[in-house]
C-alpha cells in the first residue's frame, strides 16, 4: 500500500480516510457521501495499514472487533452451558471414577454426554481458559491498533479545516458575520469551558476530549481484572479447601503448613418465638424453623517453629474464635468460615450386659466410638473384652467382618462377654439393632442403651491475595466507563474568510442535543449564522422517500 | 517521497514489527502459562520424585517415636493406609515378607494409617502379625504434607533422603520386592 497524499501537501499513512492535516476527505467513497465518518477521526487503524508477517496477520486478525465480539459470544455460551450440570467441584464425588459414575446415574444420558464433553470441569479447561486469553490479547491488541491513531490524531489536530471538511460535519453553517464575530465567539466558548485555539483566521474550541480515553480505560481495567483471575491460578494465590471437623477432632489445615484446627462444639441455634423473639412468631409459624446461628467454636494451634508434623506437644495455641456465619477466622492472610454441617454423628453406644433369660442387667459399659478400649470392667466382676471394632460395618468377607469407612455410621463390635457365671466366656457381633452368635447360642447379651452423638463442622480454608488486583481493575473498569458515558467531547471549528462569510461545523462523539445548546449561546452571542443538523435533514429526506415508496 | 523518507521508514517498519512481536510473546506466554498451571493445578502440591522427602515424627503402637530424619543412609518405605481400606490390607502380608527380608539390608518400613484409634491399628498389626512399625498420624498432619490422596499410597525414600518413587495403589509382592531394591543403600 502507498502512502496517500493529499491535496494539501500532507502525507497520510494508507487507509486514512481524512486528512490528518486539513480534513479534506482521502477516498472516492468518502468524497461523495453527504456527512465524513468521524469514528477514529478518519484515522487509519493501523492494522488495516500492513498485512505482510506472520505476526501482522496475527496482530490484524485480534485488532478485529468483530473477532472481539465473536470471542465474546462463544464465552457467553460457553459459559453458560457450563452452568447447565452442576460442575464437578459441586457434586458429591470425588475420585475421576465416581465422578463420572455420578453424571451417568443423576442424569441419565445427558449427564454421560456432559461429562464426555469435559463440561464438568468447564471452566478450568484448557480451552476455556484460552478463550479467555483470547479475549485479553484482542483487548489489548484492538486498544492499541485504535488509541494511538487516535490519540496522535487529536494531539496533532490542526485549528484549520478545509471548508469540504466542515461542509460534512453534522453541525454545519454559514453565512455572512460581522468582523468582530471570532473574538466575540471565543470569548463566549472561553466563558462555556472550552479550550479555544486560534490560527489566523480560524479557530477550534474542544472541551472533553479525556472522555474519548473512556473506553481505552475500560479496557485497561478489564486487563488488571483477568490478570488477577490469571494469578488465582498460581500456586499461592489463591485457595479454596474445604475441612470437615469433628467435634473434639484436631487436624492439620489443608494447605495451610503448620497450623492446626481444633473443634470445640458446633452450635445450631434456631429462633424459638420466645424471649424477645415474639415478633418472628408469625413468620415461625408460617416457615417452621429458622436458623438464628450456626458456630464453631475452634482452637487454631501452630507448630512451634523447628517442629516437624506429627509432633505432638509442640503446638501452641494462637487463638481461640467462635467462627460464625460471615464471621471466619482470620489468621496470617488466610480464613475460616462456616460453611455446612452434619449433625448427630455416632460418638459413643452405651450397653447394659444382660442375662438373656431373666432380663436382669450385670452393669452398664459406654464405648467410645471414637477411640475404644480393649477391655471394659463392669461393677459385679464380668468383663466386656472387644475384640474387634468395625465403625462402618458393611458385611462379611471370608467370614472376616470389613468396615467401609473410618467413620463410626454402622458400628459393629466383636465382644467376648464374661460373667461370674460363665468364666469361660461368651463370644458375639454385635451391631444395630442385630446380635449373631457365632460360636453357639449365649447366655448374656449386650442390650443397647443409648447413644452419644457429635455434630461435624464443615469449614472452608480461604486465601485470596488477588483480591486487591480485582478490585483495582473493577475500579479502573468503572472509572472507564463513566468517563466514556457521563462526559462528551465537544468540538467547535470556525472560520472567517476574507469577504467576511464564516463557516461554523461542531462534533460530538454524544450527545448532540448538549452540543446544540452550547452552540445556541455562543450563536447568538457572537451573531454566528445559523446552523442546520444535517443528520436531521437526511433522516427528513429519507422518511420523505420511505413514505413516498409506500404511497406508491 | 525523497531518498532521506525511506530508510526512515523501514526504521518505523522494524520498530513496529519488534513492538508487535513483543506485545504478543508476552500475551501468549502469559495465556500459556496460566494453562499450564491449571493443568497442573491438581497435582501442583503433591511432591514429586526427586524431592526431599518432607520431614515429620510419629509415635507407633509401642510408644516409640519414628523420626525420618533419624533414617537418613537406609531407604524407607512409607506406606500409607487405613484398616477400612481393602487394597491396603491385601498388600500388608507381602510387605511384611519383604521387610523381613531387606530390613538387614538397610530398608525401614513404616506403615503410616490414617487418624484411627490405637485398638482398631492395634488389633489390625495384630491380626496380620505385622513386624514392621506402624505410627498413627493423629492429626492427619503427615498425610497434609505428603497431600496424600488415595489411599494406599506408599513414597519411596532413598538413604539420602530424597523421594525416589510415589506409588498409589495396591502393588504385588514382585513390585514391593522390586522398590525396595531400588532404594537398598549401596
């Protein structure tokens, strides 16, 4: 492509629409249209100006609003199929396996198809994750290939403007003015805000032009924004765990070296309608029960400087906190919060060992679920021996009794049970509501009694030190946005010939009705000739002939 | 356009296409480089081989406190398990035989389960009259360092100290046999 000159000596970089110096128009197209296409203010986007390397045709394809847009829609539907199927990281399963086999069975064969097509996990797959640095480098690359024309442009903008110029401005007049009309309309534009510059016979008054960077803002905004969505990704930024504490249980905080959670009790406390809570009587009575305050009360410990994990007396307390409901525990950049809870988890099962026959009880023994004993000494001289302790029983194999889990939901108790009255001791399994004998009918039983229970926590480890980068970009997006929407630029040029006409053309890149009442003051202040809207004009002649086709 | 215009020119050529490349490289190196982490993301803090072998100390079923450090010139078969876990109780019998048979050649078993009470880790040695020490990690603090997942896992350490192998899942006799050769002290 050849560098164009214009008729006025410039030399404009190929694809300028207008004259960069005096504005006449560049091409055919533009000669002849009624009204110049001030957008970029006729500047060559300078990626329409070479197309020759790799990384030109690269640059241009990203420059392209139109592949920004596109971009954008398939996020959009991308992102919005994601939110079809839960995600996995919300479905109870937590192995590659289970998870699939939770898709297929919820969901039938659309969960099969969803998780086929790696659904879900949408948002952290690779391909999403491109997309979305996709549209970073089409924001950054559509800013620039548009800002520094523009900018250049507006910095180097001439007072000056061929007549052909001001003649397909929106705002156009002219006509005859007394001799002192530039003076007394610079005065007036000065009075208005405007910074007004003069050149011989002409001037141009601008105001607002900083909100012309509106959008470019915004996108430097958006740009910090997805910069620290990216640093989420970096190990250390960010971390979301979740821990699930039992009541009375100390454990190691994942992904928080050093530190450990004891939980205290967990508190579920619901509106009673008592007691000051009268006025909720109603809506009790209309919603049934309403949770006031879910708690956890925890002790946070950290390990003593040199020592290793799996120490045991080395842990000193750093803070005792009631973690409630938006109210986590902070410590050293990292939180704790509330987030769910299981009640009435099996703690302990009390027994009373009974004569099978006469029902009449030997003593009482309490097993704790959690950490049993070996033997449990009851008051007139028999023994209760444990032999084998399964807290999550799930049936036989080999004739070998197996658990499924570490957590004492179904327990199951092998006992070898000794009274004064049978030294030689009476074996039994014994679970919920089920006793076998399997070495021969017994004597005594094991009678369940009661049951002790314990609440669990479910707690969520966060750090976020990307949080401030957000909120900096989100800051910087806004203040884009208004400086885009809430200001306008405004742009007067005048010229006075020598036999006295004056030739007046103003822009806005908004709001045409404010322009106007500018302009009106400075009109009739400076005794200006009137001007027209030659948009209005084109828009009268085309709905003129629209109708005049439909009377046709 | 005169003479002087066009090396100019080229000058503002090259300018543009260095400003371009560069503006580029740095935007596509960052979008790899957050695919890569997210790749990466699961097993971003599992240990790798090669590693140091994270330090820590645990008290097994006699009261006697195991300290890895204190093993440093053997190698150490770490294994973790827990007694509800089929795979790890199928394995234990095969690692019993091979301790017997490469603990005088320097390779230390420690069988690490997983925060359960002393009489079900206790009644389980005994059952599979296990000879080798087995530490309960109380606080599941161990296995937090080790981000230990599936279980069994068992970690291979060399005499110096240093990760040589992570295996998840149950192995054979012939593997077990087999990794603790690998990490046999010369």
């Amino acid at each position: 492509m050849e560098n164009l000159q214009c008729q006025c000596g410039h030399t404009n970089p190929p694809g300028t629409k207008l004259c960069e110096s005096c504005g006449r128009s560049l091409t055919e197209k533009d000669q002849n249209s009624k009204l110049v296409d001030m957008r970029y203010e006729g500047t060559a986007r300078r990626s329409q100006t070479y197309n020759k390397s790799i990384i030109d045709k690269i640059w241009n394809f990203f420059s392209s609003v139109k592949v920004g847009v596109s971009i954008i829609v398939v996020l959009l539907v991308a992102a919005a199929i994601g939110t079809i199927l839960p995600q996995q990281a919300f479905v109870p399963a937590s192995t590659e396996a289970t998870i699939q086999a939770y898709y297929a069975d919820t969901y039938g064969s659309i969960g099969r198809v969803y998780h086929a097509l790696g659904f879900h996990d949408l948002y952290s797959s690779y391909w999403f994750i491109a997309l979305v640095g996709m549209l970073a480098i089409s924001l950054v690359i559509a800013s620039l290939d548009r800002f520094v024309p523009l900018y250049k442009s507006l910095k180097n903008q001439r007072v000056l403007r061929h007549p052909s110029f001001m003649d397909k401005q929106r705002i156009y007049g002219s006509g005859p003015a007394a001799e002192d009309t530039l003076e007394k309309a610079e005065t007036k534009l000065k009075e208005l805000k405007y910074n007004v510059r003069t050149d011989k016979n002409g001037l141009l008054a601008e105001k607002g032009r900083f909100s012309r960077w509106g959008p470019y803002v915004n996108h430097i905004g958006l740009i910090i924004f997805l910069f620290g969505v990216m640093l989420r990704m970096i190990p250390g930024f960010y971390i979301d765990e979740s821990l699930w504490l039992r009541e009375g249980e100390t454990r190691a905080i994942p992904e928080v070296p050093g530190y450990y959670l004891e939980n205290k009790g967990f508190a579920l406390e619901n509106y009673t309608g008592e007691g000051g809570e009268e006025v909720f009587g109603e809506a009790l009575d209309r919603v049934g029960t309403v949770a006031k305050n879910y708690q956890t009360d925890v002790v946070l410990y950290q390990n003593s400087e040199d020592a290793l994990p799996g120490a045991a007396d080395s842990q000193e307390v750093v803070a005792e906190y009631p973690i409630r409901v938006n109210q986590p525990l902070k410590f050293d950049g990292y939180a704790i919060y509330q987030m769910d809870f299981r009640l009435d988890e099996l703690k302990a099962m009390t027994f009373a060992l009974t004569n099978k026959e006469t029902e009449e009880s030997l003593g009482e023994l309490t097993i704790d679920l959690i950490n049993p004993v070996d033997n449990y000494e009851l008051e007139g001289g028999s023994t209760v021996e444990l032999l084998g302790y399964y807290p999550d029983f799930s049936g036989f194999e080999n004739g070998e009794p197996q658990t499924a889990t570490p957590l004492p939901n179904n327990p199951g108790f092998l006992v070898e049970l000794t009274t004064p009255e049978t030294p030689e001791g009476e074996t039994s399994f014994i679970t919920i509501q089920n006793t076998v004998e399997p070495l021969g009918e017994n004597d005594f039983k094991l009678t369940f009694l009661s049951a002790d229970t314990r609440d669990v926590s479910g707690l969520t480890v966060r750090k976020d030190s990307t949080l401030p980068i957000l909120g900096l970009g989100g800051l910087i997006f806004m203040i884009g946005v208004a400086q885009g929407m809430y200001f306008n630029h405004r742009r007067f040029w005048i010229q006075q010939k020598a036999d006295g006409t004056v030739l007046l053309a103003g822009h806005t890149n908004k709001n045409w009705f404010g322009l106007k009442k500018d302009l009106d003051r400075v009109v009739e202040y400076a005794s200006l000739p009137a001007y027209t809207d030659q948009q209005d004009e084109i828009d009268k002649v085309e709905k003129a002939e629209k109708e005049g086709e439909t009377l046709s | 356009m005169d003479e002087r215009a066009v090396p100019q020119k080229n000058d503002k050529k090259k300018k543009r296409a260095v400003m371009r490349t560069i503006i580029l490289a740095i935007l596509i190196a960052a979008i790899g480089y957050t695919i890569y982490n997210s790749a990466t993301a699961e097993e971003v803090s599992l240990l790798e081989v090669g590693d140091k072998a994270p330090d820590f100390t645990l008290v097994d079923l006699e009261g006697n406190d195991h300290k890895l450090s204190d093993y440093e010139g053997q190698g150490v078969f770490l294994n973790f398990w827990g007694t509800w876990c089929k795979p790890c109780a199928k394995e234990m019998p095969a690692m019993d035989r091979q301790y017997e048979a490469f603990s005088n050649d320097g390779v230390q078993v420690l069988a690490i389960n997983i925060a359960q009470s002393d009489f079900e880790v206790q009644s389980f040695a005994d059952q599979y009259g296990l000879s080798f020490p087995v530490v309960i990690d109380k606080t599941k603090s161990v296995m937090t360092a080790y981000s230990i997942r599936p279980l069994p896992t068992t970690v291979l350490v060399n005499p110096d100290g240093n990760i040589q192998r992570i295996v998840t899942g149950e192995m054979t006799e012939q593997d077990i046999e087999g990794f603790m050769e690998e990490i046999k002290p010369e």
